[in-house]
C-alpha cells in the first residue's frame, strides 16, 4: 500500500526553497508516528534538505537517475525500478513536489495536514485533491492552533 503525506497551505502550497512553510512540532510528531517502522520514498532535493540522513527508523528510498545502489537503510533508485519493485509493504511518499506528482497515481491514501493560511514565497505545489472526483476527505482532528497558526489532519481516500 502506497500513502502519502504532506503538508499543505491554502493554496496547496508545501514549500518553498527546499524548506517546509511551517514547522508545527504535532505535525513532524503525526509525520514521525505515521511513517516510523516504514519505508519512505522522496526526491534527491528533499534528502538533501534532511537535516538527519537517512531518517531514523525507517528504510529510505531516494528516488534519481541512475543504478540501483543500497546502503544501510537507503537505497538510490530510478523511478521505474521503484515502481516495478513494489510489494505489500506499507509505503510512504514524502517529497518532494515532482515525486508526488509522479506517485500520487499510484496511492492509496494521502495523509494531510492543512495549514490554514496563505503563504506569499512558495515553489513547489501539491495537487488538490479537493477539485477532484478521485479522492473523498476523511477528518482525522478538530482544528489546532501553533503560535496562531490553525491547522488539521486530514485523510484523503482514493475513490474506488
């Protein structure tokens, strides 16, 4: 099963110059206990932007141009042989915005928490799922507030 998680602003923005648009300590905690145990799959540009490499507690896959090669924990892959290796195993797609693009197809749920604010310096976009007919929103929090920012964990499904 493939998932992915994200966060997002107003305008579906998740980032800007390699960096996240907001850090919310309970969101990298949702981040943490939704992806620890699993195996993470992103784009050159987001392990680069990792402050710990690989994350700890989870086999990285880090999806570029090239032959397969593996060391402890992390692997380096292009995106066929990513998706041609895939099994049952519980994937999570992490990042960057050309790798959500490329796997949300394949994904089985998509894991947002929403930042209700606009942010004025954004590069990289997620889709909206809310424009589309694929994907049906589920809930997970009440609205939640960080040094005046609100934001919420949603689930988004995809339609069978």
């Amino acid at each position: 099963m493939i998932s992915a998680i994200v966060a997002v602003d107003n305008n579906w923005g998740i980032g800007y110059n390699g960096d996240l648009l907001e850090h919310i300590p309970e969101d990298l905690k949702f981040f943490k206990s939704m992806t620890t145990g699993k195996t993470v799959v992103m784009g050159l540009n987001t392990w680069e932007s990792l402050p710990v490499k690989p994350l700890p507690h989870r086999y990285n896959i880090v999806i570029k141009p090239g032959e397969l090669h593996k060391e402890a924990m992390t692997a380096y892959m292009d995106l066929e042989t990513f998706i041609d290796s895939l099994d049952d195993s519980e994937i999570f797609v992490i990042g960057g915005g050309s790798i959500y693009r490329q796997l949300l197809p394949f994904c089985d749920h998509v894991y947002i928490t929403k930042i209700y604010k606009e942010h004025e310096n954004i590069d990289t976009y997620f889709p909206n799922l809310d424009i589309t007919t694929d994907w049906n929103a589920v809930k997970l929090s009440d609205i939640k507030e960080h040094n005046g920012i609100m934001y919420q964990f949603w689930r988004y499904d995809r339609n069978s």
